[in-house]
C-alpha cells in the first residue's frame, strides 16, 4: 500500500487545549489516511487521550481545527460526531452494565434514529437490529455472551464490547484508547487480528497504544506525542530506531532500547 | 364501600405518578425530588380551565397532560447543566418555586385554592364513586402501556443508555440532553394527567397537596416497590397508600412511613421488593416455576434484560442508580 496518494480523512491543523496553565495539547497537526492504522504513542501524560477527547468531541479545543472527510468537526457535541462516522472506545471501560451484551451492541445501531420522531415510535429489538447486532458480537467473538448483562463481564471481554459497539456506528474511523491494556498475551493477539480483519474491511484506525510491542507490530504509521507535542512521526521501523523516542522513553541511556 | 373506593382511587392516581416518576428516574436515571410539581401544574390546569373558563373535564384534563408535559421539558432543561446530587437538588427547588407561585399568585387561587369542580360526565352520566374509579383505573391502564410502549423503543433505549453512562450514550450518538427532556416530557405530562383526575375527584385543591412531602412520598412508593420495574410503582403505590388509610398508627405518621420506607429500602434491598433481584420477587419466580408444569418460564421482568434475572448476581450498579453520589466519580475520573 502506498500511504502517500491515500486521501486524508482526518486533519487536525494546530490542535490545542490547555488545562490551566498546563499545555496539554500544544498545537499539534497530523493527518489520518484512509486505509490505514494509526498509532498514537508517547508516554504517560503527553496528551494521548486529550488527542482522542478532542476528536470525538468529549474536550473543546483550546485553540485549532479538526476536519473530517473536508468538514469541521471541533465545536460538534459528541453525539454528533459519532453519527458522522467516527466510532471510539473509552480507556476506563463505559459499558451500559445493566444492558445486556446485545442490548449494548444495539444501543450503538439505533445512532440514526436518536434524532428523528421513530426514536419515540419505533421498538428496538426489531428481527433486523437484533440480526445485525449479533453479526458485529460475532465477528468480535462475543456471540456466547448476547444474553448476558453487560456489567458481569471481565475486563477483556469488555475491551472487545467497546469495541463492538463502535463497530454498530458503521464507523468510517475508529479511535481505539488502548484496547490492549490488561489483556493477556493471547487476548492482545486475537485483537490484533481483530483490528487489522476491520482494517480489512475498509475501516480507517487510529489507536492510542502503550503496548509498544503491539503498536509496533500492527500500525503503518506511527505519531509520538511529548509533552503536548508531536515528536516524531513515520513507520514502526523509524520510530524504533529514533534517537529522540528513545530518550523521551528511557531517558539518556538508550541502550535498553536494544533489548 | 364508598371509603373503600375513595382509597382504590386515590391509590390508582398515585399508581400513575409512581410509574411516571419511574419514567424519569428508573428508565432514564434522573433523580428527582420534584415531581409533586408536575402533579400539581396538571391539577391547576384543569381546575383553572374548568372554574375560570368552564371548560368540562374532558378537554380540560386533555389540557392538563399537554401543558404539564410542556413544563415538564422547560423545567427539565436546568437539570441538562447538573448531575445526580445537584439535581435532586434542583427539581426540589422547582417544587418549592412551583407551591409558591400556586400559593402566592391571585391568578392560582392563593392560600384558599381552587374550589367548585365538577366531576366528569360521559354521555350525561356523572362519574362518581365506582365510575370515577374505573376512570382512574383506565388512566392507569393506559399509563402502563405508556410506560410498557417507551420502554421497548429506541428512546427507551437511550433513556437506558443515558441512565447507566452519559459519555458511553454521547459516543452511541445519543443526545444525551434530547433524551433527558424527552424523559422528562413524558413523565411529566403522565402526572399531569393524573393531577387533574385528582382535582376534579376531590372537587378542591390547595397549594399544599403538592408540597415536597408528596414528591418524598411518590419516590418512596417507587423504590418501595422496585425502580425500573412495571410492577413495583403501582404495587408501591397501592400499598403505601392503602396502608395509612387503615392503619390509624401508621395514618398519624404518613410522613415518617414515607421516608422510613425509602431509607430502609436503601440500606437492604435497593432494588424494591419486588425488583429483577430482590429476594421476595426471586422466591415469587420460584414459586411460579415449581406450580408451572412445563419448561422453564420466560424471565417476566424488564424486557430491557433478556437473561433470566433469577441467575445472576445483583450488580453494584442497580443501586447506583437512585443514589445519586455513587456515581458521582464514575463519570468524573474520565
């Protein structure tokens, strides 16, 4: 694939937003191609979720642009934004925990209706919604736990239920905040080929990831954030050998980097 | 038999209040200590249109539901700015607004309320005693399959969704602050409509039938009976307000009943005692699975839940949800 003639469907133009005095984000512009598989690494505190906040919506800007497929999106509430296409999941898991499992996934399918009238008329566990909403437990290997509710589920099951209900958002972009966090060694895996099978199918990925290995191994592009700010950008192999990711990692000894 | 009668209607009427306040509070999340306003912005709306404009009671109580689901959406819309434990403030501080404007404004009656309503007529026939109960008891019907009807929709489904996580609703594309007035709306215009049979069953009404007691009262009957449930509202409803009118001992300490209840039922079975997971309503289940010959019964509680609520184990979050503080810094630490 050639990332360099893919279409952007994602622009940020000197992103901003400060908490107090605290530049959380600092003018940081960037560019999602279509296609591809985003990581968003950098270490603790350098604004990776604030990144993910701002673009679906949950942080205002301080400062800058965000565009989606050409249109602006900073300043649209949240809801909005997930009904254009963006689909996102939540580092600290939100599962609906009295919902079932299914009832999760179709609390995702209803997006198009929430703002008409049908909303008020039009029940939800209609043969189709519940069809469609067991085809995404299935290709998130949730099938077995459709009837079960939401808020019994261990922590990995409910990274892939996050990730489910984005998919119900027919999403054009997903924005995945560290699904791989407290997994185990087989369950980060199956979600890499999970994400890469949604790639696969046409869906545009940017994840935050402090699981360098598996960053590394799934993303065709990576952006290292520090302190607010963009320090490098480029593929995995770049990224590994760059001198100033190495030092904001591990400080001035980059030895261990070879490890 | 009249007294008998007199007590199935009130216990209908407020039946009607605890399932709409159950709209709010049990489908949609939103604590509220206020609903007595709503009971009462209907009851003066019929009343006003039927003394000061001679309206019947018919298009009147039509009028009642219409206009009180109107406030309803207004008076839901400083709540869009606060959570859980400010807006329990906030909807007692509508109450306390709403009594003072019926109590203070000439326009409302004053002090001395409304008096001289008419009960209802259908086909020249006046709806008295058992005809007046079958009214209230047809309102409720109807308020049932309201609240049966909302809760198997789309919106049902976000009043859900707003309820268990409002920034999980937001990125499932709920409007998070359409969905509140829309709960509000409706839970609303259901007690107005109750708040007119009440002022036109009574003939007279006085600004203090909707003080805050009232609005304690109906929370209590909710989560006495189980929030979030069809049943337990009106079981609630019914049995804590039959039971005052029998029980001298308990009819001088009505009030005291009220906030027992709802500070017992907090400490030992939030759920309701008839809630998916409350111990009388797992015996209850039992009981009908053991005298049911067949296979095993299709679980008959909410429809929002479609495992058998008999297997798993009670989940922090039912709680959570009419205590308001809890979930305070859930949402807050993201």
């Amino acid at each position: 694939m050639s990332p360099k003639t893919a279409d952007v469907i994602l622009e940020t133009h000197r992103l901003s937003r400060h908490f107090g005095g605290l530049r959380a984000v600092d003018q940081v512009s960037f560019q999602v191609r279509q296609g591809e598989i985003l990581g968003l690494i950098g270490p603790n505190g350098a604004g990776k979720t604030t990144v993910f906040n701002l673009i679906s919506g949950f942080l205002k800007p301080t400062a800058g642009t965000i565009h989606f497929q050409g249109r602006p999106i900073h300043g649209l509430r949240p809801n909005a934004i997930a009904r254009l296409g963006i689909g996102r999941t939540f580092q600290i898991v939100k599962p609906f925990s009295d919902l079932t499992v299914r009832e999760n996934v179709l609390a995702g399918l209803g997006h198009d209706l929430y703002p008409t009238l049908r909303a008020l008329r039009e029940h939800y566990l209609r043969p189709d919604a519940v069809r469609r909403a067991d085809r995404i437990l299935e290709v998130v290997g949730l099938s077995e736990y459709a009837d079960v509710r939401a808020g019994t589920l261990p922590i990995g099951l409910l990274r892939r239920l996050e990730i489910a209900r984005a998919l119900a958002l027919e999403p054009v972009l997903l924005l995945l905040d560290e699904s791989a966090a407290g997994l185990t060694h087989h369950e980060v895996e199956a979600l890499g080929a999970l994400v890469r099978g949604l790639r696969d199918q046409g869906i545009t990925i940017l994840l935050v990831e402090h699981n360098m290995r598996f960053a590394m191994g799934l993303c065709d592009r990576i952006i290292v954030l520090n302190q607010g700010r963009i320090l490098a950008e480029g593929p995995p192999e770049a990224i590994q050998r760059n001198p100033k990711v190495i030092e904001a990692y591990l400080g001035h000894s980059g030895r261990v980097a070879h490890r | 038999m009249g007294y008998l009668v007199s007590v199935m209607t009130f216990a209908s009427i407020w039946a009607v209040l605890a399932l709409s306040l159950n709209i709010l509070t049990g489908y949609a999340g939103q604590v509220s200590l206020g609903h007595a306003a709503f009971f009462g912005i209907g009851a003066y709306t019929s009343a006003l249109l039927a003394v000061k404009a001679g309206w019947s009671f018919w298009p009147a109580f039509v009028a009642a539901v219409l206009v009180t689901g109107i406030c309803g959406a207004l008076l839901g819309l400083p709540s869009l700015r606060v959570r859980h434990d400010f807006l329990v403030l906030a909807t007692m501080g509508v109450n306390f607004v709403v009594v003072a404007v019926f109590k203070y404004v000439d326009f409302f009656g004053g002090a001395l309320g409304i008096v001289g309503l008419q009960k209802p007529q259908i086909f020249g026939w006046t709806l008295r005693g058992w005809g007046f109960l079958a009214l209230a008891v047809a309102y409720l019907l109807l308020t049932l399959w309201v609240s049966d009807y909302v809760r198997r929709t789309w919106a049902g489904l976000a009043f859900a969704t707003v309820r268990e996580d409002e920034d999980a609703a937001e990125a499932m594309g709920v409007s998070v602050p359409r969905f509140k007035i829309y709960a509000f709306a409706i839970s609303a215009a259901l007690a107005g409509g109750a708040g007119s049979l009440y002022a036109h069953f009574l003939g007279s009404i006085f600004p203090d039938h909707f003080a805050f007691v009232e609005s304690i009262g109906i929370m209590s009957m909710v989560v006495f009976g189980g929030l979030g449930t069809l049943r337990g509202p009106v079981v609630g409803a019914f049995v804590l307000k039959i039971l005052p009118e029998y029980l001298r001992v308990v009819g001088d300490y009505r009030y005291t009943l009220y906030g027992g209840v709802l500070v017992l039922m907090m400490l030992f079975q939030p759920q309701g005692i008839l809630g998916d997971n409350s111990w009388l309503w797992k015996r209850l289940q039992a009981l009908y699975a053991r005298w049911r010959p067949g296979p095993q019964p299709r679980p008959t509680s909410r429809a929002l839940s479609a495992a058998n609520p008999g297997d798993d184990p009670a989940p922090a979050s039912r709680s959570g949800r009419v205590n308001p503080g809890e979930r305070t810094h859930e949402s807050e630490n993201s």
